[in-house]
C-alpha cells in the first residue's frame, strides 16, 4: 500500500518558534512531502504529480492560501517553502494552519487509510509591535531637570542610547508589559514598568547621580537674626560619614561625594559659636545653604562715668507656657558727671547651659542704641522682645544670664533668671 506522508511547519521571523506578530513579514510556511510508492527493482513506478495546498486563517482573515505543483519520484522527499507576511490588522489571538494534497489533475483530495491526507497546526499571534521614545532628565526639584546624553535605555531586550537632547527611540517592541531600565555611568540605574501597544508609545524619565555635592555660604555676625552678617572664610565643615571641607575667601564651600540619606553637618570656627544642621539628601534635592556663624562676644571691660542701676526682667503670665514668659529686659543709666556723655549701648545674654558665650540680642534692637545724658539726667534702657518668647522647661531649668554693656566697657550687674 503507497503510504504517502505530509508535514507542516511554520516559522516566525521574530522568534525561534511559531509564534507569529502582527505586521511582522518574512515568515515561512514548509510542507515537507514523501511520495509512498516504493520502487521495488520488477518495475518502474512513474513520478507522481502532487497539487500541494497551504492555508493559514486567524479570527476570519487569511493570512495566506496558495497551492504548487510537485512531481515525486518512487520514495522519493522534497519540501514546499512559502514565505508570507502577517498584516498589522490582524488581532492578537491564535491562528490555525492546514496543508493537504490533491492528485495531479487538482480535481480530488488524496486520501490515505479512508482519511483526506490534511496536516494542522495551530499557534498563536502577537499584536502589531510598537515603538517606545521619550526623554531622560537628571533628577531635579523642579521636573524635568536636565536633558542627559548617553543614557542606555533597554527595554524587551532591545536597547537604544539617548542624544544631547535626551531623546531615544526604540524600534519594533512586542505589544506587553515590560521593565525599561535606564542606566548611565554615575547615576543610579533605574527602571520602570511600561506597557507598550500598537504603535506610538513614550515614556519620559529622570534619574539621579548616584552622589551630590552639597553647596552653600558661610556667613558670621553679633547679630542673632543675621541682619549684621557677612561672607565668613576658613569656616571648618564635616558631614557625619567622613566628608569635610572649608570656606573659601567668599565664605562659599563645596562638598562633593555625598550619598543620599540623612546627615549631620557641622560648622566651627574660632570665635563663633559652633553651629550643626541636618540636612536630608534625596535624588533630585537641593544642596545650596546658607549657614549664619553667631560671633563670640567678650564682655567689655573698664571705667565709664555712666552708672548702672538695678537691672530687670520683665516676665508675662501665660497660662499655656511651660514655664514663663520673658517679655524685656531694662536697667536704668546715669550721667553724674557734669558735662554730657553719649555712649552706645548693647544687652548681652547668655543661655546658662552654654557658659563660655555670650551673645548680642537684636530683640527690639537691630544696631547698638545710642543715648546720650546731660549732667545728673537718667534714662530707662529697654530691649525688649520683638515678640513675647516662652522659654522651654529645659531652657527654665538652666536660666538665662542678661547685663547691658556700653561701648567704652562699662556694664550693668548680670542677672540670672
């Protein structure tokens, strides 16, 4: 009995298996014939002339449907190739492919064992690819930061590098959900999910430098509310991790090699008080600071004629205070001499838990107050509070010195509170 034989492959030309997509061209379809007549050395058996059909059809589109002649030897393989493109119309899904035999006139469909000689295979159809563009920025505050060229952006195993604009383009993306990470010597590599269709796609992103450089100004004064200060050089600064740095001549100092999380800065200079901040550092924060030294300051010493008389506290009930409520300080000077005197003059204080400083305070003063007496006269000093300030019950528990001082070095008694 002629046992003739039939098989169908199909091939994809984006992948190594059958899977086809949509739009895609260049794909294949084989039909591999064997003609199951045997030569047997008696006789001759003629070639046979086959009528080989290919079908391929997915939700009610053709895909491709054609038919060749192949004449067979006496056992006699040979292969039909078809190559075939997949419109971008057709919907994701699956697909089905037949290929069958007619005899030589085409007229009846060969039939083996009582059974139409018809091979079927099935598979499955992507949606048309899409293309994914955008733009990659460095990290800002304010999106989007700076255009950053040379970023590597890879997504579904293609990859594209962006241009001095920021801008990539990649080409020919399956339809799917995919990680798309973007990668950039001395950033932090980053990634995103993206789902990708037909067409079109774009995606923007940002990413950070994988350290930053903290910036900033240091500047000193007498003054507590800064409005006297000035660019201060050869200001000592240390981040809490081993970073460190000095103000230049500007008082301006640059820290670079940071990492990002939480820090402690430090700030010492001889002279001023040391002062220490926090800073939080994260992907795209800002580093420029401005950094206030609050200058030491000596209590004068020496003789004037002026006289000092008892000096007070003024302090306000406030039933919502933890403790109380310093509203001014006054002291009450003389001129006993008996020619006029003008001096000018300051209120120093001192937080009681610092012993080594003390401090101007501007309160209601922003500069030195002038005063001058005639002979015998007097006059009430004041520097008073801007607003009423609670102090804490730590700050209480410690207290507060406070005396005035002229600028010739006379001082009032210091009073402790």
């Amino acid at each position: 009995m002629i046992q003739n034989r039939l098989e169908l492959s199909i091939k994809s030309s984006i992948a190594q298996n059958a899977v086809l997509q949509a739009g895609s061209v260049g794909n294949s379809a084989q039909v591999k014939i064997t003609n199951g007549t045997v030569y047997t050395g008696t006789s001759t058996p003629a070639p046979y002339l086959f009528t080989v059909h290919i079908k391929i059809t997915s939700g009610g589109v053709t895909i491709l449907e054609n038919s060749r002649l192949l004449l067979l030897g006496p056992s006699e393989v040979n292969t039909v190739s078809w190559n075939f493109d997949v419109p971008s119309s057709v919907a994701a899904g699956g697909y089905q492919a037949s290929a069958w035999l007619n005899n030589s006139n085409d007229s009846l469909m060969i039939v083996q064992n009582g059974q139409p000689l018809l091979v079927t295979v099935t598979g499955n159809i992507t949606g048309a690819p899409g293309n994914l563009s955008g733009h990659v920025y460095q990290s800002a505050i304010v999106y989007p930061g700076p255009a950053l060229e040379g970023v590597n952006v890879s997504v579904a195993g293609l990859t594209a590098v962006t241009d001095a604009n920021g801008y990539y383009s990649i080409a020919g993306v399956p339809q799917g959900t995919y990680i798309t990470s973007f990668s950039k010597t001395g950033f932090i590599t980053n990634s995103i999910s993206v789902n990708i269709g037909a067409g079109a796609n774009t995606q923007d992103f940002d990413i950070a430098p994988s350290t930053v450089t903290i910036t900033g100004q240091t500047r000193g004064g007498q003054l507590v509310d800064g409005s006297d200060s000035v660019p201060l050089a050869g200001v000592s600064i240390s981040v809490a991790g081993g970073w460190s740095g000095t103000s230049d001549a500007n008082g301006n100092f640059a820290i670079p090699g940071i990492t990002y999380q939480n820090y402690t800065m430090t700030f010492t200079k001889a002279g001023y008080v040391t002062q220490t901040q926090t800073i939080v550092m994260f992907p795209g924060s800002g580093t420029q600071m401005v950094v206030h030294m609050l200058a030491v300051v000596v209590p004068p010493q020496g003789t004037v004629s002026f006289t000092y008389g008892p000096l007070t506290v003024t302090e306000s009930p406030d039933p919502a205070a933890p403790a109380f409520t310093i509203s001014q300080v006054s002291c009450t000077v003389t001129n006993p001499s008996s020619s006029p005197i003008t001096r000018n003059f300051v209120c120093f204080w001192q937080d009681a838990r610092y012993p080594g400083s003390w401090y101007t305070r501007g309160w209601g003063w922003t500069r030195p107050l002038s005063v001058t007496l005639q002979p015998g006269q007097s006059a009430t000093l004041i520097s008073p509070y801007a607003d009423a300030v609670d102090m804490s019950v730590q700050q209480v528990a410690s207290g507060f010195n406070y005396y005035f001082a002229d600028d010739l070095g006379r001082t009032s008694a210091i009073v402790h509170m």
